[in-house]
C-alpha cells in the first residue's frame, strides 16, 4: 500500500514537472512568435 503511494506520488510530481517545462517553454516561445508576426509583412 505505501509504495502504491509513492508511485502515484513520483508519477504526480513527474507530470507537474513536464507541465512547468512546458509552461516555460510556452512563455518563452510566445514572444518570440508575435516578434515574428509583427515583423513579417
């Protein structure tokens, strides 16, 4: 039963992890992209 938890646990904070990386990346990416638009004709 508590290595159920830990797993659950582990795999919880792995996505959690991802999804700020994400995130990040998003934000990173965003900028960049309007850049683009607004410079492109």
């Amino acid at each position: 039963m508590q290595r159920k938890r830990a797993i659950a646990i582990a795999v919880a904070e792995q996505k959690a992890r991802e999804s700020r990386l994400i995130v990040a990346a998003a934000l990173l990416l965003l900028p960049a992209a309007l850049l683009l638009l607004l410079i492109s004709p």
